[in-house]
C-alpha cells in the first residue's frame, strides 16, 4: 500500500525486466547474451578523448554553458546530410531534434501524440523501450504479428484497413530489430507504406541498428515513402557510444515544434558538452570506416553465433539469421518454456532473455533474445554450448 | 490548423517566453539581463579538462557505455553526503537519483504524481521552468502569493487548510528564489512546514542556488521538516556548469521507486560519460572553494546592481535586495507596463525578462526580472543607467 497519490498512469508500471535480468547475469562468470551493449573494445575511446580535450581548449567556456533546446547546429546538419546523401531523403537541419539517446525521441513522440486510450500499434514481438515509454502516456495497445520479412500484412490492413478507427502511432523497428532481429524486405517496406498511406496512423520509424549491416543491400526506409506522415529515430549509441545519451528525431515541421517545446519541458536541452565533443570527433575522424570496422566485428560475431547454433542446438530449436544489428531470436519447441530455460542456464553460467516481455499481448513463452555484439569469439562458442545443453537436459526432461 | 491529431495535452503549450526573448537579446551591443545564465568566466574548465582525461584514459570503454537507470553511485553518495555533513538531513545515495539538470526532475515528478486537474500550488511569481514541465500534465494551478520573507501564511492556510481538497503538490524555491530574489525567513520556514504537515501535499523543494548565498546565514530546508513528504531537488548547473545537465532528486524510497521506472521510460539514463568527468572533477578539486569564489563574484554584481539602482532609477521604482543567487526583481509603479519598457529598453540596448509569464493566475504587469550573475561590474553599472533612462522615459510618456 502506498503512503502516496501517485499519477494513474503510474499504476501499471513495472521496472524494465531486461534492467533487472541484468542484475542477474553480471556475475562474472556467467556468459551473458542477455544485455543489449554495443562492444565497448570497439569505442573510439583515444579518438573521443582527442575531441574532449579540443572542444575544451578552444571553447570551454561555451561547450559547458547552457544551449539550445533543438541542439547543437553543425551536429543537426551533419545528420541531415547523412539522410540525404545515404538515404535520398529530403531532410534539412531544422528538422532534427537532438535528444537524450533514442529512448527520449520515443518518450517525446508518446508526450505529444498519445492521449489515454488511443491505439497505438506496435510490432509482435515490440522492442521494450518503447512499450516502456509509450505506456506512461497509457495507449491502448495493438500488435502486428512480425514474418521472417516483416509485418503479416493480412493482419496489418486489419489493423489500418477502413472498417477501422487508424491507430494514432505505428512504431517500427524495420532493421534488424529487436528483439527479433528481423528486417523488412524492399517488398514489405512498399506495401507496408501503402496501407499506411491509406490510414490516419503517423509512423514512428525507429533506426538504432540500420548502419549495422552485414548482409545484403541497403533498403529504403518506410519514412521516405510516407513523407510527411512519419518521424525517424536514429542514434549514436551504437555507431559512437552510448554513454553520452545522444540520439536524434527526425520529423516533419509541425511536429517538430511540439517536439521541442516538450522537451523544453522536459529537460531544456540535451547534454551540450557531449555534443560538442562529439561533433569534434565527428570532424576529426572517418565515421563511415569506424562503422566498417563495427559492421565487420559483429557480422564475425553474428556468424560465429549461428554456426555454434547450427552445430549444437537441436533440431527442434529454430533461429532468425539477421542481416545486421546485434541480436538473434531463438523459438524453443512448443512444450518448453524459455523462463525455465533460464533457470537452468543459469546453472550452466549462461543468460539470455526471455521473450514473453516483448509480447504486450501475451504469448511469446517459448522466446527467447541472444545478443551478439558483446561477446568475443571464444565467449560466443563457450556460451552457446552451454546453452544448448540446458536446452538439451529441458528437452529430456520435458 | 494542425494537420496530426496531437495529445490534448500539448493543446496549451507555449515555447518559453524566455528562450524565446533570449533571441532577441543576443546582439553583441546588447547588455542583457534578461537570461538566467551563470557566469562562464567561473567555470572550471581546465580541472574539468583534466577530470576528462583522465577518466578517458583510466576507464574509457567503461564511462562510455551504458549504464543505471539510478546514475553513478559514487556521485549519488557524494550527493547524500553533502546533505548529511552541511544540512544534517539523514540522507543515503539510494535516496539520490540522478537527472538531466533539476529541470528533468520536475518533468519526472510531474509524471509520476500529476492527473489531470490535480491542484498543483505555486508560488506567485513561479518558477517558469516548473510551470512549463508540470503544464504538460494538465493539472490545476493554485498559487500563494510571495512576500518579502516568504508565502503570504493566511492564504497558505486557506489553499492547505481542512476546508479545502489538499493540492497533490506544493512547489517551493525557498532560497533566492527565480525570479523573484526572495528567501524564506527561518520563521516562514518553520510555519509553512507546518502547515504543510497537516495537509495532504507533498511539497517539491527546488534549490539550484542554494549554495550561492552572499549574506546572512544558511536557514534549514523545508525538506529536513517535512520528512518523508518532501523531495528535494538540486544541480550541478549553478556550482560546476549547465552544459553537463546534470542534477538529482533526493526522495524518500517510495516515490524513488517510481521516478527510476519513470526516468528508464524516458531516456534510459543520464549522460555516463559527463557522471563520471564530474565525478573525477570533484575528486580531485575543493568544491566548497570553487563555490566561494562563485559565491565572492555574484555577491559583488548583486552589490554593483543594487547600488546603480540606488543611484539611477527613479524613486517610484522598487527592487528586491537577495542575499544570494542570481536575480533580482523589480517593480514599476501600477500605471507603467514592463512589455512596454522592454520595447523601450531594447532601443536603449539593454534587456530583461517582464515578470507576466511567471504569473499563472494573470497580473504581474509591473514586475520584471534582471540577472545579475552573467555581466561584469562594468556592463551592470551601463545596463542599469540604460534601464533606468528607459524607465525615466516611460514615466515621462505615462
């Protein structure tokens, strides 16, 4: 029983699990799949301290003071610039908006749009970020079933077709997402953007992992199909790091106005010396070779994954085999369940999560997320082993 | 009209006025009052340079990746020390949260315990940063007036009295107060917390100047009365830099409990990187004789701005005399319009923010507000013969 009146929107909260999963599986000897952590052997971390000690000499006083809420202008415009060069999009630096990592461009969106008991539809499985941050603002929420190249879109014109009230929100992950992993192909992008186009829903594009690709070619994002009807989120946390919180949201004028006197609200302006020092670092150095030198561990990382998979797991065991990003999506067999699973992994000194979390609809049990970017070679091969023994001794026992 | 369908409770957003005015004011030639910046001459650059390095150099994959929800523990115990060992209040860091500057505190308490229509009183004037982030969550404001040492008491016992439904939540800036200069007398102190802990409101204690008292002595918090029905907020903007945006809440472990399932939905974390560089920057310097030279500087402004006004402005004017903090706040006699002379002070090439907007039951036409912690003494004793030539014009016209 609370000794406080809190905000009914409060009432359903719960703490994020994967947070508290993590708690868990920090024993050092457990060989943890379960995070979400970009490889930190992979931080510029000389490069970074390069750009501190510049921005620092040259402007210390400036870079320490107060700023704008949007941002910091030359960062604003060197992210237009990326989508227009890399992604043919028609975006200019007015249209970003710098924020706390991603996580706040989704805590934004849901502040100006959501209002209680309006639809949002989500993706089945739905990245828990934004469940967490969407729910505060308590949205009805929906689910599209994700197939192995996107949405079901006999289930997704339900959902958006005419017979319906439009949700007010579709949020999407169409690279490599998570937790699945899973990637739209150019087909379902184009049809997806169709039946959007037809509905009232704005399409919240969320892109953390899209420069993370090793496999195949490039594709185009839902947000230059649908123009003036959706926002995209992107991210340094896992091209840079993610300690400095820095993300951005690309929208469209009229929404970005709201935008920024949210967050003017929310927390004047995001964190300008980290900013400023990573602008300089930007300058400085070759991104898109940095992001090369990301692509090619973790694609090592990747493959290593699903070979040991390939030659441990049983058969019953299926798992998505993703293109880019930083994690895999195991199905158990139907009569096992992955929280038991994690029990005994946990025996066997290896963690992963659980995927019932992901489904705000229920289902999802015999789910279950490995992460890939932040374990070597020898960690990876160790861990699926032990994995695919407990899997082994479930199976025998079930 | 707006072309998306945005949550009602975005319908009565503004920008801030003073962002906004900020624009106007930032020509060179322009000597402004009107911001709320600190001094940027005093801030530590090179100690801060240093800390930088050598957290980089020391743990740079470690201070670069992510991180708690609750922020850095050694800093969150530096923290609950401070308020152990300088205002005996029986505090522990896990009572400490760490925020995007105070301004994210007051965004996550107004989510945690704000309805909509829940009664919120302010003191009138208030803080406008607190206005725009409790705004969003639609509640109804009440205000008590501020008087020369404190809340007029018998209207604080009308809007706290048992006649009357309690407001969920009392927001008070009990030292020199933005915009108003004002403090708390030890007595008001002592009576408004008694009020208080007969009424059902839990009262948000903002002190971000706290520590930059030129006169007289250090007066209790109302938090250290009230116990567990108080959180009180703090920041680093004031005493290190802003840019960082770093601040906490200290709350008691109930509503702790919320705001950290509130702050994970909102940006995951605060900025890691800038934790620790400050972490660092406070370990290796004296804070207490940083603040002090803070404190000498701000102390000689003040001095210098009260003494121009003395000298300059005419008789029929009256200012406040702060014995701490950044403002100070003046008042024209009824038949002038502060929007007026601003228009008249812009010609005159200098500015200050009108004291309307900080009023949120209307009035405060007369009032204005001038900071005084961002010119040197040079530019104060101009500005002020500057302003008070635009008053003396006004009142001449009037």
């Amino acid at each position: 029983m609370d000794d406080y009146s809190f905000a009914m929107r409060t009432q359903g909260l719960k703490r994020s699990f994967i947070r508290e999963i993590l708690k868990v599986t920090e024993e050092p000897d457990v060989i943890s799949f379960a995070g979400g952590l970009p490889n930190p052997t992979l931080f510029p971390v000389k490069e970074f301290s390069a750009a501190a000690a510049r921005v620092l000499a040259a402007e210390g006083e400036r870079v320490l003071q107060y700023s704008t809420t949007e941002g910091f202008p030359p960062l604003r415009e060197l992210i237009a610039k990326r989508y227009r060069e890399r992604k043919g999009l028609q975006v200019d630096a007015s249209q970003i908006l710098i924020t706390n990592g991603s996580q706040q461009g989704l805590d934004l969106l849901g502040k100006i749009f959501i209002d209680p008991g309006d639809s949002v539809l989500l993706e089945r499985p739905a990245y828990l970020g934004a469940i967490q941050a969407f729910a505060l603002y308590e949205p009805e929420f929906r689910t599209v079933p994700l197939e192995e190249d996107g949405p079901d879109l006999d289930r997704m014109e339900e959902e958006l077709g005419d017979g319906k009230k439009s949700p007010k929100l579709f949020y999407a992950v169409p690279n490599f997402q998570n937790p699945s992993g899973i990637s739209y192909s150019r087909e379902k992008r184009a049809a997806v953007a169709r039946l959007l186009k037809g509905s009232g829903a704005v399409t919240v594009e969320d892109d953390p992992y899209g420069e993370l690709r090793f496999i195949g070619e490039e594709l185009p994002t839902l947000a230059g199909m649908l123009g003036e009807r959706a926002v995209l989120l992107g991210s340094f946390s896992k091209i840079v790091a993610p300690g400095i919180r820095l993300g951005w949201i690309c929208a469209p004028a009229q929404v970005m106005e709201r935008l920024v006197t949210a967050k003017q609200g929310s927390d004047l302006h995001s964190n300008y010396f980290s900013q400023r020092v990573l602008y300089q670092y930007l300058s400085d150095n070759d991104l898109d070779a940095h992001i090369r030198r990301i692509r090619a561990a973790y694609g090592a990382q990747r493959d290593a994954m699903v070979k040991m998979l390939e030659l441990h797991c049983p058969p019953e065991v299926s798992w998505t085999r993703p293109e880019g990003g930083m994690f895999l999506w195991l199905t158990l067999p139907g009569r096992l369940d992955a929280m038991e699973l994690f029990d005994r992994a946990i025996k066997e000194r290896v963690a992963f999560v659980p995927g019932a979390p992901f489904y705000v609809d229920g289902g999802g049990s015999t789910t279950l997320r490995l992460n890939f970017s932040n374990s070597d070679l020898a960690r990876i091969e160790t861990g699926i082993i032990r994995l695919s023994k407990a899997i082994k001794e479930l199976l025998a026992g079930a």
